[in-house]
C-alpha cells in the first residue's frame, strides 16, 4: 500500500530535480581524467564556449522576459530551431578544455542559453487529407508543403554534417517532468563529453505538466508525441548522406522512443526492407528507463527490436526511487530497477539470445533520486561518450564491463580502469 505523505514528498522532491533551473557542467567523466579532455580531435568550429544545439520539438512555443522558449503545452506542429548554448561566463575553449580533463575542478561551470531561435516550423497534424477508393491520401497541397519543408530540414542537417566532418546525428530524448531547458543541459553534457561527435538534436517533447497528477499527463503527451518523433527519424533516416544516428533516452523518453522504433520497424519490414539499413540507428542508449518489464520483453524479443538496432545498452540501477515511485503507480515491474538476479531463469535465457542488446547494473549511484545517473555519473559518462565515439561493445578493451551472465554486466568502481 503507498504511503501517500511519502509519495507526495518524493514526487515534489523528483519534480525539482528534473526542472531544477540552475545546471552546472557534468563531472568529468573517468575516461578523460588520465589523459584529458580529446580537444585535438575536436573540429575548429566546435572548440567554443558556446556551440549551437539543435532541437525539434512540439511543445507549445512561449516567451519568457522577451526570450523564446517552450512549454508543458503541446503544439499540433513540429519545430526544429537551434540554440546557443553557454559553456560558463567567462569561460573560453583553453580554459573549459583543461576543466573537462580534471576530476576536481577549481570552479563550477554553469549552462546558461545565450538565445534560441526557430529556423522553421513543420505543418501541423493532421496533414489534411482526402479519402480516395477508401484510403486517406495527402492533399496535393499538403504533399508540396511537407517536402518543401522536409528538403529545408534535410539541408540544414547537412550543412551541419559538414561542419562536424562526420555524418552522424545524436539525439537526446529526456524524460518526465523535463523542462526544454534543462533537455538542452543534459544534451550539451552528453554532446560534449562524447567528444562533441556529429550533430547534437534535442527532441524535446511535451513533458513538464507538474503537480501531483503530472506524471499522469506526460504518459498521455508522450503518447501524443510519438507521430512527430517518427517524422523526425524518417526525415533524417533519408538523408543520403548521413551515416548513423545515435539515440540516448531517459525515463519517459525511452517509451516515446521504442514506440516510435516499434512502429517504424514494422513499416519498414512491411516494405521488405531491412530496418537497421534504412532506419540507420547505431546505438540506442536507455537510461533509467521507465518501462514495463513485460512491455519490453514483448518489444525486444517477440517483435525482433534488438535486431533492427546496430546496439542497444540499457542502464539499470536498483536504488532508483523514481522508478519505484513509478512502478507502485503503474503497477508494474520497471526496467529500470531489474538487476539479473532477480530474473527468472527463462527469462534470462530469452534475453540472452538478444545479442545487440546489454544490460548494465549501475552501483553506487549517488543523488536526491539516483534517477539522473546518465548524466551525473562518471563511470556512465564514460560509458556512453565510448558507445558514441566507438560504437564499443561491452566487454572489448575500451569498455571493460564485468559479465555476469549472458549480456548482463556491471560497471566495475572507477570504470573503465
């Protein structure tokens, strides 16, 4: 039975942490604390301060004190826009460059948006359509529309592709109760310590409703937002010249993000096609992921997910109070707190046979929740910045998990040495 007062303090509690207002640079990630932050490897026009993070989004557009921003509220249309983001006042590249390389720093680094614009907006949905011989078709009007707007798109991408000198794409798709802010805070922590690879694109959806009930309203908008998350991915999946796409989803997100996948493998199969060439993900990466056990063993096995994906890690910490506050509403185990001992053995044995997809318990993770790891934690900070940077699979030199059944690993202390 849950113990309402307890349950009310931790939502209030999770709900300031995730929409905290002030965010400070991630700690150093252990990889980089013995030699340095790879700036060398870096290309000339992303050793700045404040480097542009792109984003789409469908959440309701605002403005705060004049600035452009985004809300809880949804918006029928997509837009893709980009922001600059602040790497700490009086900071410059030397200076933050030698920060990224050192376990303990002399001061914080504070994020901050130094201005965020719109550079386009999709149409809305539903595009209008007419019924011909029974079947819903797009307006010749609506068609027009959507491929102007989609070669737009495309060419930015493009455009940024060659500034980044790789043709690969890293998304971040946050979780419940996310301000737009505090997505574009985790994404730059992600981007940057993966060696600022490819081209950074927040997809930030509707999530943030707040209150006690909140939890409640950001499952249904992550329902609403899964149709525009698949037109982001098929729009960058159709692009000649981009070569990967990196996802890394947390909590929430990881549900948007794998009912999305769920349907586009499915179509794509439909058209007898193989889905990880066409969809080209390379690595998915779920933190923290607020799903149902269940759901995900259907999702991974019975509909063959894992084999549509390059990779797919899953990070999983018991001590999560988030996801336990979650799995007492929903009623249902989270995967997210799962450890490999607790599984059944046929269940062990099901996953197993996933050989693009581990699973890795994270320990000693400290914080108000445990739930915000993916970005607080240098042992998976490492992690994820090497899946990135190498498309590494666990066990090999540069990631060096500790198996403990199958492809179930831990994270040794101080990892990855």
């Amino acid at each position: 039975m849950i113990n309402l007062r307890r349950l009310i303090l931790l939502m209030a509690l999770i709900g300031f942490s995730a929409c905290s207002s002030v965010r400070v640079l991630a700690p150093t990630p252990n990889v980089f604390t013995n030699g340095g932050y790879p700036q060398g490897d870096i290309p000339p026009a992303y050793r700045t301060t404040q480097p542009s993070i792109f984003y789409v989004t469908d959440r309701y557009e605002e403005r705060r004190e004049g600035d452009l921003s985004y809300g809880a509220e949804r918006s029928s249309s997509m837009a893709f826009g980009v922001s600059t983001v602040s790497f700490g006042e009086g900071q410059n590249w030397q200076s933050l460059s030698s920060a990224s390389g050192q376990a303990k720093r002399d001061t914080k680094i504070k994020f901050g948006i130094v201005e965020s614009r719109e550079i386009l907006r999709f149409d809305k949905t539903p595009i209008p359509f007419e019924v011909v011989n029974g079947r819903p078709v797009r307006t010749p009007e609506a068609v027009a529309s959507y491929n102007r707007k989609r070669a737009e798109f495309q060419d930015h991408i493009r455009q940024q592709m060659r500034i980044a000198n790789r043709n690969e794409v890293v998304i971040f798709v946050p979780g419940f109760n996310n301000s737009f802010e505090d997505g574009l805070y985790s994404l730059a922590d992600i981007w940057h310590f993966s060696g600022r690879r490819g081209v950074p694109v927040l997809y930030s959806w509707p999530s943030g409703a707040g209150g006690l009930f909140g939890y409640f309203t950001d499952r249904e908008s992550g329902e609403f937002t899964v149709f525009h998350f698949k037109e982001l991915l098929k729009q960058l999946s159709q692009i000649p010249e981009l070569r990967k796409i990196h996802i890394v989803a947390h909590s929430r997100g990881t549900d948007v993000t794998t009912t999305a996948l769920r349907e586009m493998i499915i179509a794509v199969r439909n058209q007898g096609k193989n889905p990880k060439t066409a969809l080209k993900i390379e690595n998915l990466v779920m933190a923290a992921p607020d799903l149902d056990f269940a759901v995900v063993r259907q999702r991974l096995i019975a509909e063959g997910f894992g084999a549509a994906i390059g990779q797919v890690t899953v990070y999983m910490n018991r001590g999560d109070s988030a996801l336990g506050i979650s799995q007492r509403l929903m009623s249902g185990q989270r995967f997210g707190t799962l450890m490999q001992g607790r599984l059944k053995e046929v269940d062990r044995d099901i996953f197993s046979e996933v050989k693009t997809v581990s699973f890795v318990n994270v320990e000693g993770v400290k914080g108000l929740t445990g739930h915000a790891y993916y970005r607080t934690n240098r042992n998976v900070l490492s992690d994820i910045g090497t899946i990135i940077r190498d498309s590494a699979r666990p066990g090999s030199k540069s990631r060096p998990l500790a198996r403990l059944q199958g492809n179930f690993w831990s994270m040794p202390k101080e990892y990855p040495f």
